[in-house]
C-alpha cells in the first residue's frame, strides 16, 4: 500500500521552522492576552476547523449526492457549475447580510446585500443556463 | 526506538480495522475530483495566495506599528492602497480556492492507518492550525470588512497572531506535500481526464469553475477599490463614490464623540514638542496660510480606497514656523477622547513629504465633520487609520 507519511531531510527541516513560527505566533497571542482574549480566540481557531469539516463539508457531500442520485446525467455538469458559483457567492455575500452593518455610518455596507446576492446567483444561473442550452442545441445541429 | 513506535502502531491499527466504517471504509469517496492532481493545483493557488495575504499583511502592521529598524517610505503615493487592495482582494479570491481544496483533500481526514509514524503523526496534528487557521483567517477578514464582530477579540490583534500560527503550520504542509506537488504538476497527463459519473464534471472542469468562482466574488467586491467596477461590485462592502462630499467614511464623529469638540469656534490647532516656537493656530489662522493643492487616496485597511482632490497647508511649513528641528518625526494627534486610533505617528520621511497636509478642505469644499473637519492629516502612502481626523495637536518629537 502507497504511504501517505511524509519523508526526507526537507520535511524535518521545514516542521522545525514551521513549529519556531507557530510557536512565535501563539507567544504574541498569549502575549497580548488583554487584546486577543486567547480563550475566545482559541475556540474561534478550532470551531473554524470543526465547523468546516463536521458541518459545511458533510452538508457539500450530501447535495453531491442527491445531485449524481437525481439529476439527470445531461444536466449534471451544467448544475454543479451552477451550484460551486453559487455557493462562492453566498459564502462571501453572508457576513454582509446576516450581520448587523453599521447604521450609525452610512457609507459603511451602503447597497442593498440581499438584493445584490440575488443579482449574482441570477447572473450564474442564466449563464449556465445559456451554456447548456447551446449545448443542446449543438448536440441537435450535429445530429440533424 | 522510532521503528518500535512505528511497529506498535500498525499492530494498533490491524487490531482497530473493524473500526473502519462510514467515512473510514476503503473507497468511501468515489470521486476522480479527490485526485493528487486537483490537490496539487488548488495547493500552489493557495500557497501563492496565501503568501501575497501574509507579505502584505505583515507589511500592514509594521506600517502601524513600526519596528525600529523600519521606516515606511511616503513615496510612491499610491503604493500602500495597492498592497492593501491586494491583500483584501486575495484572501476573499481565497475564499473558493480554500473551500475547494478542503473538499478535495476531506477523504484524507480519514485516511487508513490514522498515523503511520512519527513524522505522519506530526504533519497531520500540523494540520489542525492549518486547517483552522486558514479557515480563521478568512472568515474573520470577511467578517471584519462587514463589520460584524461575534466575537471577544480585538481583530486586528488576533488576525495578525492567526496568521504567524497559520504560516507556521503552511510552512509543514509545503515540507510534506512540495515533493508530490512538483512531481504532479510536472506530469503532462498524469491520468486520463474522465468524470466519475457519466455527465459530470471533469478534473478540469472542476478547476475552471473554481477559478471561475475566484474570479467571481472578485469582481462582486473589488470595485470598493478599483473604482471603474465599482457598478458591478454589488457585494462590496464599500462605495469608493458613496459618502459625504462623494467618498466613504470609516469612523464617524459621533462614534468619535468629537461632534462638539471639533466644531466649537474656539478650536486651535496647536504645535507642539521639540520646537522654539510653540503655535496655536485657529482655522482662521491655517486659512491665511499658503495652501497646496493635491490628488492622494484615501485607502482604508479594510481594503476599499478613493482618491479625492486635498487642499491645505503643508505640514513642513508649520513645521519650519515653529522651528522644529531637521528630519522632525511627528505624532498628529486627535480631538477624539479615546480609542487605538486617536493619534498617528509620521516618521521623517512622511512629514518631509510636500504632500503631506494639514488638510482643510476636500474636493472644493471645507471638509466635512466626517471627514475631519476643522482640519486632518493626508499624506501620501499611508493606512487610512494613520491620516488622523479632527486633528487638536501636532507634537514634534
């Protein structure tokens, strides 16, 4: 069986330089412990890592597989385009709208989110849209 | 001794192999996607990406907070909102390439045997803060150029540290993963390009829409900086033409508590320190001075920037009037009562500059109370944090 361990000189090398600047890094953050509160901060850190993998990757693998169990094949690829855009945009366009803003300062998030959102994902699924239509009819011309 | 542990852990692995359910299972995840190749390209993507976010970041916090041995020069004038621009711009490209690749490299999460030997077991506790330091990093960026703080931590502190810790355990990953990385990407045709399922995406496919994703979110929010795509930026956070007198503002007089201070008549602008001739000079008094004229942005360390036409009096003239010695450095400091910003440092080559003002006026007007008003510091190259508003004195070191 093919191993996954890494090895070589080069390896061992760049781990020690690796742990010296992590190591320097968590020393300023216990360091200006009044200002990065490394308690909050550390559940920050690891809820990061948690949240992606026990949360938004299993939720991904669960759309992958009722689109590959229910999509039609012709449609497939055109949908998962659709779907990676979309969720690029969502996933930058969320802070922006599930956060307070700031209304105190009104050229702090001055347009309307929401609506600007819903631009983007209209833009992405006309234009994969447009895209499997000329393929349809491609496909067509050929076989006329 | 090392063989031994390494003897001991795969006898501990043949015994727990009935374990190996779920996610565990052997060909658990189907897809081509999950190949070496994708992980290899969305890698060097990100370590470049990464390395631009850090190298600018870093730069950043020594513009603020300057080492010694570090003086940030003020020319040329524009440079700073390029390099903030950048790292803004990148770390929210970074965003898919991140997601991407952490869906690309997930069946490794619970690859078989856990830990091999000494060094698999150290690359892969490495890969914890790489993970969740990636992850944090992005997120609070977002987070932070929305305005929107869930958390306890002072941002730009817990950022910064984050990113040391993330690079750390980026400078492991690079250590384990540089030799299959080159040796993929070297390869013309490393396997044959085939979807798993009939009508699904292919490996490049799968990478072009990926980068079609970056590509996207830049331009919904990139125009909070590069002002010609500012209609087509619907997502960002800024409007470089939306504020008062057509530009936006960061922290508000209100918020600032300086709404009385900064407007009553008998306001002064004092200099002071190291000089033969202190002055307290009234707007009036500015107003009579020799004015200059100047283009500078203003460029925010959240990434948006905008230039607007300044007008005021150089600070090297109030400087030569009050006698303050050659090669000065100034600290500008605020009506503002409190907070980290109420003052700002200009090192000798920022208050030299000829273009670096007392400004009171902005595009053809007086400046506006949210924009500073009676009178505020512009300069060339500097964090929009740094050209201090409602300025009350100005103190030579």
């Amino acid at each position: 069986m093919k191993s996954n361990a890494p090895q070589g000189k080069a390896f061992w090398i760049m781990l020690a330089l690796g742990w010296a600047v992590m190591l320097f890094g968590v020393r300023g953050l216990v360091l200006q412990a009044p200002r990065t509160h490394p308690g909050n901060f550390s559940l920050w850190f690891i809820g990061s890592a948690l949240v992606h993998d026990a949360l938004i990757a299993p939720l991904v693998f669960l759309v992958a597989v009722v689109v590959v169990r229910v999509v039609p094949q012709r449609f497939r690829r055109y949908l998962q385009t659709a779907l990676i855009l979309s969720a690029a945009a969502v996933v930058v366009a969320f802070p922006m709208i599930a956060g307070p803003g700031k209304p105190s300062n009104p050229s702090a998030l001055p347009r309307d989110y929401p609506a600007g959102l819903l631009t983007v994902l209209a833009v992405v699924w006309a234009g994969t849209g447009l895209m499997f239509a000329i393929r349809l009819l491609a496909v067509r011309f050929r076989h006329d | 001794m090392v063989r031994r542990v390494d003897q001991a852990l795969n006898k501990l692995w043949d015994r727990l192999a009935p374990l190996r359910v779920g996610p565990l299972k052997q060909g658990a995840f189907t897809s081509r996607l999950h190949s070496e190749h994708t992980a290899a390209w969305l890698g060097m993507a990100l370590g470049i990406s990464f390395t631009i976010c850090f190298a600018t970041g870093v730069l950043s916090h020594m513009i603020q907070q300057p080492p010694g041995w570090f003086t940030w020069p003020a020319r040329p004038a524009g440079l700073y909102r390029i390099s903030q621009g950048f790292h803004v711009a990148t770390g929210i490209a970074a965003i898919p390439l991140l997601l991407a690749k952490l869906w690309t490299v997930f069946p490794r999460l619970f690859s078989w045997p856990p830990v091999e030997n000494v060094a698999h077991a150290l690359e892969r506790l490495s890969l914890l803060p790489l993970v969740g330091g990636s992850v944090f990093l992005l997120m609070s960026g977002l987070n932070n150029i929305a305005l929107w703080y869930p958390w306890e931590f002072f941002f730009p502190a817990a950022h910064y540290w984050a990113a040391w810790i993330t690079i750390g355990a980026l400078m492991v990953h690079i250590g384990a993963k540089a030799s299959i990385t080159a040796s993929v990407l070297r390869k013309r045709e490393p396997e044959p390009d085939v979807p798993t399922e009939p009508g699904g995406m292919t490996r490049r496919g799968f990478l072009t829409t990926v980068a079609g994703a970056a590509g996207l979110v830049t331009v919904a929010t990139v125009g909070q900086t590069i002002r010609p795509l500012r209609s087509l930026s619907v997502l960002a956070p800024r409007d470089p033409a939306v504020g008062p007198q057509g530009f936006p503002v960061n922290k508000t007089a209100r918020s600032a508590r300086v709404t009385e201070t900064a407007t009553d008549a008998s306001w002064r602008l004092a200099v002071q320190g190291r000089v033969d001739r202190p002055l307290s000079l009234s707007l009036a008094d500015l107003q009579a001075m020799d004015q200059r004229e100047v283009t500078l942005p203003i460029a925010c360390v959240e990434g948006w920037s905008a230039t607007a036409r300044w007008k005021g009096v150089p600070l090297n003239d109030l400087l030569r009037l009050a006698g303050a010695p050659g090669e000065a450095e100034v600290t500008a400091e605020s009506l503002q009562p409190r907070g980290l910003f109420r003052k700002s440092e200009l090192n000798r080559l920022h208050a030299a500059d000829q273009d670096t003002l007392v400004a009171l006026e902005v595009n053809g007007e007086p400046l506006h109370l949210e924009h500073g008003f009676p009178a505020r510091i512009i300069g060339p190259n500097r964090p929009g944090v740094m050209q201090t508003k409602w300025l009350d004195k100005l103190v030579v070191k």
